[in-house]
C-alpha cells in the first residue's frame, strides 16, 4: 500500500513538472508571436522600403546573418520575395531580364511572401536582387554579344543581361537597383576555371559596368554588392570557415554575418 502511495505522489509530481514546462513554452511562444508582431508592425513603418528577391542563400542571409534586423536598425523596411511567389520564383541570372521588362510594376509593389502586394499607393524604394549559388558555375566565356536569356551560363550570356537591363534601370530614376552577386561554391560542385569565371565576371560588372553605366545614363541608381568576393577564398571557392559541408554551398550564420557587416557599410558608403 505504501509503495502505491508513494507511486502516486511522484506521478503527480511529474505531471505537475509536465504542465509547468508546457506552460513556460507556451508563455514563451506567445511572447515570441508578440515581438514578432511588433517587429512587423515597426517593419511596416520605416521610412525606406527595401524588397530583396532572392532564394535559400538569401534566406538564410536575411535570418541567421541578421541582415533584416540590420536593415532595420538602418531605416529599411524590408520585404522579400521568393520561392513561391510570381515574381521571386525563378532567379538564375538570364530570368533578371524578363523579370525586369515584364513585371517591373509588380515589384514595385511587391509587400510580403506569399504574393502579397501593396493595397494602396505604396512601392518599393529599393530592389536587391541575387541569383543562387549555382549561377557561379560559368561553363565558358561565351560568343559576345550573348543571349540575355540563354539559360547557359557563360560571360557573355551574363554581360548581356546587364547591358539590356540598363536601360530599363535608367527609366527609373528616382529607384535604386543593387545587384548582389551569386556566391561561391565549395569545391565539390564546382571546378577552378569557373571559378575564376566568376570572378573575372564579377570585376567586370562592379568595375567597368557601373562607371559605364553612370557614364552612359548620367545616373547614380544602380549599384553591385559583391557577396561572392566576401565569401570566397584565394581559390574562389567558399572559404571553409563559411562552409555547412564539404558537399553544400549554402554558406553558414558565419557568413551571413561577416555579409551583413560589410552591407552595412557598402549602403552607408553609397549614401542609400
């Protein structure tokens, strides 16, 4: 009969241990859903709206590199789209062109994942744009003047790209395009001659593309963050201290860290 007793004790015990955990999580999780309606509702009030299409790099940028909270310690109310949404689906370089020509209202006025857009005259400050990993592997330099979009991957092809974006860019000036370059990859998916591609196309675009096309259109609205030169090593592979796995080129919070840092400063540079 004692035993029983005793049994019966130390299982209210445990149940009343059970309840008090589940409890704390409970207040927890309700606290959590609170601050994340505040931050939203502070989001929403900034004055610089920023919209970032991207993918799971850009994902992980935004979260565990801080870059959201970060960008709005800085003034920027931030919005993203990507997979899943119209305009944030397909993001390999040769979809920016279309993306740009066909839909340049829609992200305009693009608010919130999933294909949620502004529902009064509201628009978008800002457009980051950046193109996954994969879009590194540059096969080839290509036939000049290139096809803007031929899914191949080769220097010419990615030149071409930005050479009919100007235009469309300048259009708007009163907009500010930042184009984040694609980041490197761990050496398992890829090989040294594209990764030098990479960069030899990344040089070109933040060095020579931009002064022409400040040159060309009389206009300061488009810029190049280079997150690729950030994350990458002396070999143009993901530096190891960013990596997850040898075998995954999604960089790790490491990276998306030092990446925020640096953009911090690049838009405080830039006055943006």
């Amino acid at each position: 009969m004692r035993w029983l007793i005793m049994l019966l004790i130390l299982s209210l015990i445990g149940n009343a241990i059970g309840l008090f955990i589940a409890y704390k999580f409970y207040r927890a999780d309700k606290t959590l859903k609170i601050n994340q309606k505040m931050l939203d509702a502070i989001n929403e009030h900034l004055p610089k709206k920023l919209l970032f299409l991207h993918h799971s790099v850009g994902q992980i940028w935004l979260t565990e590199g801080n870059l959201k909270a970060a960008l709005m310690a800085n003034g920027f109310s931030v919005h993203d789209a990507t997979y899943g949404d119209e305009i944030g689906q397909q993001t390999d370089i040769c979809d920016w062109l279309p993306k740009f020509r066909d839909d340049i209202e829609k992200v305009f006025t693009f608010n919130a994942h999933p294909n949620q857009y502004y529902g009064d005259n509201s628009e978008n400050d800002i457009i980051m744009f950046k193109s996954c990993f994969p879009n590194s592997n540059i096969v080839d330099e290509g036939a000049e003047p290139g096809n803007p979009t031929d899914k191949t991957r080769t220097i010419a092809n990615y030149k071409a790209v930005f050479d009919n974006l100007k235009s469309i860019f300048a259009v708007h000036p009163g907009k500010k395009f930042i184009y984040i370059t694609a980041p490197p990859l761990v050496p398992a998916e890829t090989s040294p001659d594209k990764t030098i591609r990479a960069r030899k196309f990344n040089e070109w675009l933040k060095l020579e593309f931009v002064l022409q096309y400040r040159q060309d259109t009389g206009l300061d609205n488009f810029y190049v963050f280079d997150f690729f030169d950030i994350l990458a090593d002396d070999q143009n592979y993901l530096k190891k201290e960013f990596r997850r796995r040898e075998d995954d080129s999604h960089p790790n919070a490491a990276a998306g860290l030092a990446a925020t840092t640096a953009f911090i400063k690049f838009l405080k540079a830039n006055n943006i």
